[in-house]
C-alpha cells in the first residue's frame, strides 16, 4: 500500500530534522520525542553521515561544496518550502535536507543516484502539492518502484516538487492520527519530524490566552490525560504572569506551566492537555499527569526565608532599599536610602552585624536576615497585611481557574488538588516549598484551597464574613478563622477581639 499524506501548512506546529545518532528504531524514536509524524530522511553512507545536504536547527550537517540543491527547508515548520540550497551550503535558514531531486517548482530534475540506490524497492519522499506539504512511503514489496517510477506517480498525483527519500530496508514512517507506524528493518540515520497543531478548547471568561509558543513543551507537542492539578508559587517574587510567561516563551527555557496567576490577570500559557514541566526533570513525575499553575508571589515574598538572596555590596534593589531603611530604623545610616548597596551600606550593616554578635562580613546572608527581621515592624519581616490585598486577588483568580479545570476535566477538588510540596511528599515532584511556605502567612492551607474550589464549583459565594474574617487573620488579629467563619461567639471572645483591634490602631 503507498500511504500519503497532504498537510496544510497552517497545521503544522513545528518541524524538526531528528539525527539519529543512536541508530534507534522508529518505534523508540516516537516515544523518545512524541512527533505527529516521522518520516525517512535522506541517504546516508557506512560513517553514519548523510551524504547530501542537511541541516539541523542551525547545525550544517553536511553540504556539498560543488553543487546547489533542492530542499526542504524551513525554520520554524509552517514556513516550510522547497528551496535552492547553494554551493557549499549556506542557508539563511534553521533546517534544510536535500537528496536526489525528482521535480523542482514543477520541472523534472536530472535525478542522479548510485546504481546500487535504482532498483525497485520500498520508498519515501518529501514535497508539495496545492500548496501542502506531501509525504509519501511504503516499504519493500508488491509496491516497489524505481527512482523515476516514483517521479512519474508523483506526477501523476499533482505534486509539482518532488524529493526522494532514502529507501528499501530503511523506509521508516509513522503517523499519529492514522495509526500508520512503518518500522524499516534498518534505522534511518535522518528523520524529518512533524508536530501538528492541537485543537484548543475555548478557554473560559477571565482568562487570557498568552500560549508559550516557543516553549519546548509547547513545540514537543506531548499530551497527557489530566488526572490531577499541581499548585505552584514562582520562586522569583516580583515577577508578574506576563513577564514569567515571556521569559518561559523560549527552546532553552526548563519549565512550564498550563497558567500563570497574579492579581490583575489569569494567563493560559500551554495547552490544557499539553504536558507540562512543573515537577521537576525525574521519570514518574506529576508531569505526565497533572495539569498546573503558578501564582506569582509578590515582591514581599523576598523575605521570606525561602526566597531569600543574600544581599552584599554591589546589589541593587527593591531588597537592598528595605535593608537600608531597616539599618536607618535601628539607628545605623546607610547613607541614602536608593536601594543601592554602597560603601555606606556596607559600614552601616557591619556595625549592625557587630553589636548583634553575629559574624561581621557585610553581606545580608539568612542569620542576618533573620536577626534584623525580629524587631517588631521590620522592613526585613514579611508582612501579611501589606500584601493582603494582592493575595485575596490572586487567591480568587486561582481558585476559579482550579474550579475551571476540575469541572472540565471531571477532577474532585478534595482529591485532584495538590500543591508542589504535597507533590513531593507523594514522590511525584522534585523538592519545592510551594505553596506552603507562603499560604500559611495569610492564614490559608491547601485544604482550605480545596474547600474553597469545591465551594467555587457548587455556586456558592465566599460569604463576606468569611472575606472580613480572612482579612482580619491576614493581619494577625485573628489566630483560629474557622471559629469566627463559624458565627456563633463568646462574648469573651469579641471582647478580647475588640482590645486586639484597638491596640493595633
Ligand atoms: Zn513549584
């Protein structure tokens, strides 16, 4: 049987020519890299080098000093085409293969080859047809042709550019949606590789699509089945969704999540069914199950312990403003408060590092952070109430996303929810603190996560009370929320509530 296939150009994702230094088969390839489709690349010799023009995410494999050729060349993979690939290979673009050329923009090629390549024998070739990128291949067999049969057939179909592929023991090809895997005797030593676009669900009222095209989850194409969804906090406070999402929107970047959350907007930044990178790099992860998020903690969340970067001269910052307006607080004079560590600086915190008994070596490391976070009202303390308000929004934002995808994906909130390092404990993500070691401050567990999903999802509005009551713990007025959510009081109660109340003034 010769199998085609016509692929519209606005259905390609990606494209990528695999070198298969490995010499794996087919099969194992497919699992390795997750393409749509795989195809057969050019000729190779006994070095395992291909013998015509390739070359591979900017990397010129090989090319031919004497002759131009045809090719199928191309950057990205939607903007694929056949093009000259000049004398000694120079090409403005990321990927080209070349082999023996049967039809270039219409017109037949001297299709030269070595005798040993003529006779009838199970192909594959790369082309265009309307306008469409066209794959054809079969194995050795009742369906074998010679080089320029093959040319004719291809004639015959329409395609007005025509590449021959390697052949015989070697034709191996696979295709996702038709359930086609080709395994040739021989491995191939090139394979073209192609991702398709996934149709995307209508995402829901309240988020903003910003998908991470660039992203090696996103342009690998791999798909899960969500089981569960993984809550994560950004270890880089400051940074809001957009700018995480940019910086993420890179081939090199390590991670990735589904949707980023801060208090003003709720990106998608993957696929819903796209698989992540959240958990960590080890086999077994949450990353090939769970659906996942981060918030974006704010500035403040520099001070916690955890996210703490020792501050030394040199650093600049909304971190080195605070120390100086912490050193200036306990009498020590920075000399300016511009958030640049200076000489200054230097003296003020080595002086402050002196009279506290600690180790004096001018650099704000976690002892010195903690020490000088102590005092009642430090700029160097986190503060809960400054932040109340961005969390409450965030807070919202996420509970709503998680209630989101748990009714679109059938998940139980009291089951499916967890954060990183209820992942880690569970052994399915690397060693991460989040969302626990900022949750807590502002009064919230994950359990109260999943309780407020599960509210979210029945239709049920937080109550004010209950929004007056987290406030409140958020400022460190009250100690036990679900007593006072409850509303049945002691007077006792609200009397020493109301004495809490009036001396925070
Ligand atoms: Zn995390």
């Amino acid at each position: 049987m010769i199998i085609t296939k016509y692929i519209p150009m606005d259905r390609i994702r990606s494209m990528k020519i695999y070198i298969n230094q490995d010499k794996l088969p087919l099969s194992a390839i497919v699992e390795r890299e997750g393409p749509d489709l795989a195809i057969t690349g050019n000729f190779y010799g006994p070095d395992w080098k291909p013998v015509c023009p390739l070359k591979a995410d900017r990397q010129v494999v090989e090319c031919d000093p004497d002759y131009a050729y045809p090719a199928l060349c191309w950057d990205e993979g939607p903007d694929v085409g056949v093009a000259i690939v000049p004398k000694g290979g120079m090409s403005p673009q990321r990927n080209y293969i070349a082999n023996c050329a049967g039809i270039y923009h219409g017109q037949d090629q001297p299709m030269i080859f070595g005798a040993d390549v003529g006779g009838r024998r199970g192909r594959a070739g790369w082309g265009f047809r309307d306008g469409t990128l066209a794959l054809v291949a079969f194995p050795d067999g009742a369906d074998g042709m010679t080089p320029l049969e093959l040319r004719a057939w291809a004639k015959a179909q329409g395609w007005t550019d025509f590449i021959l592929g390697d052949g015989g023991r070697k034709v191996n090809y696979y295709d996702r949606e038709a359930r086609i895997l080709i395994e040739g005797r021989d491995p191939s030593q090139n394979l073209i590789l192609i991702w398709l676009k996934k149709e995307e669900e209508t995402p829901m009222e309240g988020i903003t699509q910003r998908l991470m095209t660039k992203n090696p989850c996103y342009t690998r194409g791999r798909t899960i089945t969500p089981k569960g969804i993984m809550v994560h906090s950004t270890a880089t406070p400051g940074v809001m969704s957009r700018a995480l999402a940019q910086s993420w929107d890179t081939p090199t970047a390590k991670a990735a999540v589904h949707a980023i959350v801060d208090d003003t907007v709720t990106l998608q930044t993957l696929p819903w069914t796209a698989r992540g990178g959240h958990a960590g790099s080890q086999a077994g992860t949450a990353n090939g199950t769970h659906l996942s998020f981060e918030i974006c903690e704010p500035q403040e969340c520099r001070l916690l312990p955890e996210e703490w970067d020792p501050l030394k001269r040199g650093d600049t910052g909304w971190a080195v403003e605070r120390l100086q307006k912490e050193l200036a607080a306990r009498g020590y004079d920075p000399k300016g408060i511009d958030g640049s560590f200076g000489p200054g600086c230097d003296a003020a915190l080595r002086a402050c590092q002196k009279d506290l008994g600690l180790e004096v070596d001018g650099s704000c490391g976690p002892a010195t952070l903690a020490a000088l976070a102590g005092r009642w009202g430090s700029y160097l303390a986190y503060n809960p109430a400054e932040v109340q308000d961005y969390f409450d929004a965030a807070w919202g934002r996420a509970v709503a996303l998680t209630a989101y995808l748990c009714q679109t994906y059938g998940l139980d909130p009291m089951t499916a929810v967890l954060d990183h390092s209820e992942g880690h404990a569970l052994g399915i993500a690397s060693n991460h603190a989040d969302v626990g070691h900022w949750f807590p401050l502002h009064g919230k567990s994950m359990d109260d996560f999943r309780a407020a999903v599960k509210a979210a999802m029945a239709g049920e509005d937080v109550s004010e009370l209950d929004t007056a009551v987290d406030k409140l713990a958020g400022a460190g007025l009250i100690d036990s929320p679900d007593y006072w959510k409850g509303g049945d009081y002691s007077a006792d109660n609200v009397k020493a509530l109301l004495i809490k109340w009036a001396a925070s003034i």
